[in-house]
C-alpha cells in the first residue's frame, strides 16, 4: 500500500513554562588595607601620619607626611565618602588634620570620616576587641574610645570594623514583543514539510520582532554568557504519534547509542542574529555563538551570547535572528505536531 505524500505536518517548538531564567547578585563586598595615596585603587576614607600611634586626616586633606598610610577600601560599586545619603561614620575628627579621633558614638569632635554607599545599598561600621568578626574587614584601629591615636589593623586592640554592600541588581533574559512587553506563551514554528520517504530539514528562526531575546544586566558584573537547551538531555520533539530526537548526532537523522529509540538532531546558528542594544548602550564586549549542533552528553546547551569584561552594564539588548534547523527522520509519521520545551538561560561569569 502506497502512503499518500501529500499530507503534512506541523513542527513546532513551544517554550513553556519557566521560560526565563534570573540571577541576581549584591554589587560587592567591601574590602579594605592600608596603603599609599599613590597605590590606592580604590577610595580613601582617612589618612595617618603613621602605621600606629598615629594623627589622622580626612581624605579631602592633602599633607605630603600623611601620604604614605591611608585606609583604602574597594569593592563595593559607588562607593564614597559622603557624610549623607547612605552612609556609616568610621571616626570622628578633633580637626580636618593632624587630629586625635574618637569613636562614632561620641560627640566631642566636629569632623568626620564617613564611608558611603548608592541608594538600596548598605553600610555599618563598629569597634570590636580583637578583631572583626562579623563585618566584612578591618579598617584600622585605635587606642581608646576618645581623645585617641589611630593605626593600621594591628596597632592596637580597639579594631575599626565595616561591612557595606552596593544596590541588589539583576540579570535577566525575557522574551518581550515589539514594544517591550513580557511575551506570556512564547514559541517558535518551524517551517511545515511533507511526508517524505527521505531525510528532511525543517528551519526556523529564533528571536523576530514580535518575540525578542531580551537580556537586562543592572549588576556591576559585566560579563554573562546567554545560552538555550531542551528541558532535559533526554528530551524529544513529542507528538500524539512517533518522536524524534533532538541531539542525535548519527548520520541520516539515525538513532545511535544515546537513551532513546529515535533519530534526529537539531543545529543553533547565533552567528548570523542581530543584537541590538537599549539607546545609549552598544554592542562592545559582545560576541555571538558559532553553529552548534545538540549532542546527548556531549553538547547539552549552545551559547547564544558571550559577554566581555568590556561589556556595557545598567543596559538591555535584543537578540534577534538566530537560525535553527532541525533534521527529521525519513518516513516520520504524520502528526498534527511535534513540540520539544526548550529554555533560555542566562549566567553572570
């Protein structure tokens, strides 16, 4: 009996479910030493005439004998030494130079070495014997509550201690419509094809107008890798009839030595898609992926974006255009269609 070749089936690639994938992160851990205005890469807090029983300046002051010891911290995006907004006292001042200090709690000196974080973060300083178990670092230390002379960690008991963190961001990637707007059920068609007594390739494509990859990064980590797999290595194009595979690499969409009983494999092309990027971004840092075909074990996942350490942050793109091609075994039953869950992940790195 002759099979008619004149029916057709519909492939389809629906990503349901949890579609999009989030990783938030704070913006740092403060850290902190004791070092020359010169090599300090970060923001000075206050200056010392010295490594112990030492005067102290505020960071705005400049005399040449004060250069050699200043309490650099870092780490922590935005960080400052403004006395509002955000913001923790580390010492307190007898004058903007050559001065005595005291401990925040008191009320005997005018000026003060404040350390400050953006909007959302936080900051908190306190005074431990010993050490800073339980903040984030060492600041310095100092010889009394008031009236006293300052050095670096390991000059007096009195140990100075912060811990302060940046404004919570997040990474994300969504599949948003032409004006921006959360897609609810995105999927993807691949072209339709007739019953067929030889291997097939069906083709499609990911990322159009009305369904954009979108990824945000409001981090300060500029680097992340966008990628996209099936919901599990062990996944099929599923119909009401015969499956077939995804990431079987044997030739003429054969079935080889993977866990499942069926052929076929499906091919992710990025390298010709476009980003494009939130007004005011750009693209550098940006590079896309090369042609990959699934592999069961082997390739479970195919990187759609990299993103550099030049990367832009506090911005979103869009990916558009990414070619997929699927091949399909020969006599595949007809179906009304073949749907296989797919999921797109970003990660910072």
């Amino acid at each position: 009996m002759k099979m008619s070749e004149n029916k057709t089936f519909l492939v389809s690639l629906l990503m349901l479910g949890s579609f999009f994938f989030v990783r938030s992160v704070l913006a740092g851990t403060l850290s902190c030493s004791i070092t020359t205005a010169a090599a300090c890469t970060g923001t000075v807090i206050w200056r010392m005439s010295g490594a112990s029983n030492a005067h102290a300046e505020l960071p705005s002051q400049s005399t040449p004998a004060y250069a050699n010891n200043v309490v650099c911290c870092s780490g922590v995006t935005g960080l400052g030494t403004s006395c509002s907004g955000t913001f923790a006292t580390a010492l307190k001042l007898s004058g903007t130079t050559n001065a005595h200090v005291e401990q925040n709690s008191q009320s005997n000196y005018a000026n003060s070495a404040c350390i400050s974080v953006p909007s959302g973060g936080s900051v908190s300083i306190g005074y431990q014997a010993s050490n800073c178990t339980g903040f984030d670092t060492t600041l310095g230390s100092m010889s009394g509550t008031t009236n006293a002379h300052v050095g670096d960690g390991t000059a007096y008991t009195t140990k100075i201690c912060g811990t302060a963190a940046g404004a919570a961001g997040s990474l994300t990637v969504d599949i948003v419509d032409a004006s921006g707007a959360p897609v609810a059920s995105p999927s993807l068609v691949m072209s339709t094809l007739s019953l067929s007594f030889a291997v097939q390739t069906s083709t499609g494509t990911f990322g159009v107008s009305s369904e954009k990859i979108r990824v945000t990064n409001t981090t300060a980590t500029a680097t992340w890798t966008l990628s996209v797999a099936a919901s599990a290595p062990t996944a099929v194009w599923d119909s009401v009839g015969t499956d077939y595979d995804f990431n079987d690499p044997t030739a003429n969409a054969g079935d080889g030595g993977d866990t499942d009983l069926v052929g076929g494999q499906m091919t992710v092309n990025p390298s010709g898609g476009t980003i494009t990027p939130q007004s005011g971004c750009n693209t550098t840092g940006l590079t896309l992926g090369s042609s990959t075909a699934f592999n069961e074990g082997v390739t479970n996942s195919v990187t759609l974006i990299t993103a550099g350490a030049s990367a832009g942050t506090n911005c979103y793109w869009d990916l558009t255009g990414v070619a997929i091609s699927q091949t399909i075994p020969e006599e595949q039953p007809v179906a009304s269609d073949y749907d296989i869950n797919m999921t797109v992940s970003v990660v910072a790195s």
